[in-house]
C-alpha cells in the first residue's frame, strides 16, 4: 500500500519521495513542490495542507507529522477511513484544514493498467495520461462502484456532482467526459456510456494585455531567467506547456525561429522570435549554464514545471501592478491581438500559434482594437451642435 509521509516544519513542508511513481512525481511538481534532489524530496511553502493533499491525491493514505502542534502526528486514509474525531458533517478537523474522509479505491490494477497501457500504445501526452486515469478513479470512487458495475445515468448523476459540489468547469467536465469515454470505448468496450452529451462551453473573450502593460511587467521583471520566460511567451506565442518544454537547440537564433517539437495535439511547428528576446537569451546563456533544457527546474534533469511558470507569471503581474485577471496564457493573447491590430493576415496568426482551425483564431477580432478605437461614443457628441 502505497503511503506518503508529510513533515510540517519551520513554515515548510517536506514529503520524502522514494520510488517510480512517475504521475505522483510530476503531479507534487505541479502543485508547486520544489524537488531537493540530495534529500529526495519535495518542499512546499505553507500553501500545501492536508485537506490539499487528500483533495489532490484522494485515495493514498498519509501520515501528517506537525512538531509545534499539540497532537504532533495526524494520520488519514488507512482502514478506508481518517483518523480522528469527525464533526457531525464528517468531517476532520485539524487545525485550519477541512479533510473529508477518503472513500475506498474502485477502480482495480487490472483495469488501471489496461487504461494505461492503451495510453502509452497511442502516444498520449503525460499529462493526458494523468487526467484519463484520475477522472475514471474519480468516477469509480465517487459512486463507489467497479467499472463493470458503472452504467450510463450513473456518469451522468458524476458529473452533476462535479458541476454542483465541486464547481467544475465546462472544460473541466469535458475533460473528464473523455478520459471516462476512452476507457469505456478502448479498454472496456461498453459503448453505451458514449452516449453522455458534452456541457457548453462558456465563451469567453481572451484577457489581453495592452503592450504598456507588457512592458511594465517585464521592467518589473529582475530575474533574467524569469524575464526571459515571460518574454518568449509575449514575442513568440507559446503556450506555457510550450515554453517550459524549450531545449536549447529548439531556438534558431541565425533564422529568428522557436521550434515547436510537440506541441497542443502533437504538433509541430515554428514561430518568430524577437531580436530583443535574442539578445536577452543571448545574456542568459552566458550567464546561465544550459544544457538541455532552456528553463531546467531544480533538478536540471527535469525543466521547469508548468506551476512553477505560473507563479514566475503572477509575482510579475503583482510587481507591475497589473490588476487585471490576467494569466500567463493572456501573454499568448496578447501576441495574437496585437499583430491583428498590426495588421497581420490571420491565416498567419493562426499558424504562428498552432491552432487547427482558424475559427479558434477568429476569437481575436472580438479584443482588437483596429478600426474600433476610432468610433466616437455618441456621448461625446451629445453637446456639439448639429
């Protein structure tokens, strides 16, 4: 049985990490953890909590070791049940932490490993692999019932309660509508569960950045590592994942190219580079020694992890004084945007940032200013004489 043990010291916290459990690895990583390769483990700041943890990783008894506390060892999951005193909702209270107890595992290895294994056989990306298995444990565990017990109005009662009790989004629910299709399609070979119909997509027009803005943040911007990252984003277009995926030969400095070797879908593909984010790479590679990858995390095996990127993004926007609800993804609009306004063909944008369809593109002309900023609001004119 596979156990984790959590060490809360000193406003940190420490989980020891022994083994190949290559999705757990990736998925600490994301939520934040900094990996301590002579230690092997990961360290957290006091964001990683216990009802965190049993929300993240449910299913996977763990032991929570906190020194200053008063009962200093907490211990959930095994017996397929928490320890400790429940309130009459069922709940554990702990300190700050709310942790709902953790419902037995449905899904058997033997259907786990078929659903893995017909991932890997199709090339699907790691994180795909991740969310497929996840959300079909998730479906399994939550109704408490094996794969073979599962029908049709019972994925349907599952994915209510994600929209209800756990505020999913539409593309989250989508994404769990797929990874429980592939497996009842693939693995299982039920086909009437493919009859479940997909949410609607809320449309919502990209937040973009105004190239003030952009310049704010990255003026804001000391570190030369992060700067460049964020950089790279704006001037070429890259998704996150993209970005932090870069090996130092992806860059084409004599032809102004990024090379996309794998990106959203597999793809391929290239785009422009910046002759002023050239000469920041230029001085972060003399500063900096990269092997493989152009952003290596702490572990220079391993590049930099997809949440750590984020975070670089947000502390930038914060430094900036940026108040709009903006991500690192808005950088990837603003790319978009601002060559529209430029007056570049879409049919290009659209191959600059990989899109299959140049109706995702589309969505641009929505937020470009063009010909819109020199309409004058009839408010204007409301005192001017005829």
């Amino acid at each position: 049985m596979k156990v984790a043990y959590i060490y809360s010291e000193s406003g940190s916290m420490r989980i020891p990490f022994i083994g190949a459990d290559i999705p757990m690895f990736n998925r600490l990583a994301a939520l934040g953890g900094k990996w301590n390769q002579l230690g092997h483990e990961f360290i957290f700041g006091k964001a990683m909590t216990a009802s965190c943890f049993s929300r993240e990783f449910p299913g996977i008894p763990f032991v929570w070791v906190n020194g200053n506390a008063p009962s200093p060892v907490r211990v959930y999951g095994f017996l397929e049940r928490p320890w400790g005193k429940p309130t009459q909702s069922g709940e554990i209270k702990t300190g700050q932490a709310n942790v709902q107890p953790i419902l037995p595992d449905k899904l058997s290895e033997h259907w786990r490993k078929k659903l893995e294994a017909k991932l890997r056989s199709r090339k699907y990306s790691q994180r795909t692999l991740d969310a497929y298995l996840y959300n079909v444990r998730l479906l399994c565990r939550t109704l408490q019932k094996t794969p073979e017990e599962i029908q049709p109005d019972d994925v349907t009662d599952f994915l209510a309660d994600l929209e209800k009790n756990k505020a999913y989004s539409a593309s989250s629910i989508n994404l769990a509508i797929s990874g429980i299709k592939f497996f009842y399609k693939e693995v299982y070979k039920y086909k009437s569960i493919l009859d479940q119909r997909r949410p609607r997509q809320d449309k919502r027009l990209p937040v973009v950045l105004s190239q003030a803005e952009i310049k704010k943040i990255l003026a804001a911007e000391k570190n030369l590592k992060h700067r460049l990252l964020l950089m790279l984003v704006y001037a070429s277009g890259l998704r996150v994942s993209e970005a932090v995926n870069l090996k130092c030969h992806d860059v084409d400095i004599d032809r102004k190219l990024v090379n996309i070797i794998s990106g959203k879908g597999r793809k391929g593909r290239c785009t422009i580079m910046s002759e002023t984010s050239i000469d920041t790479l230029i001085n972060y590679c003399s500063q900096y020694e990269t092997v493989n990858w152009l952003f290596p995390g702490v572990n220079p095996a391993r590049h930099l992890s997809i949440r750590t990127a984020q975070r670089i993004c947000e502390l930038a926007f914060k430094k900036a004084g940026i108040k709009k609800n903006a991500s690192i993804h808005s950088l990837r609009h603003s790319f978009a945007t601002h060559l529209l306004e430029s007056g570049t063909d879409i049919r290009y944008i659209k191959e600059l940032l990989g899109h299959k369809s140049i109706r995702t593109t589309e969505r641009y002309t929505h937020v470009a200013r063009g010909k819109i900023n020199r309409i004058v609001s009839p408010l204007d004119n409301i005192d001017r004489e005829d």
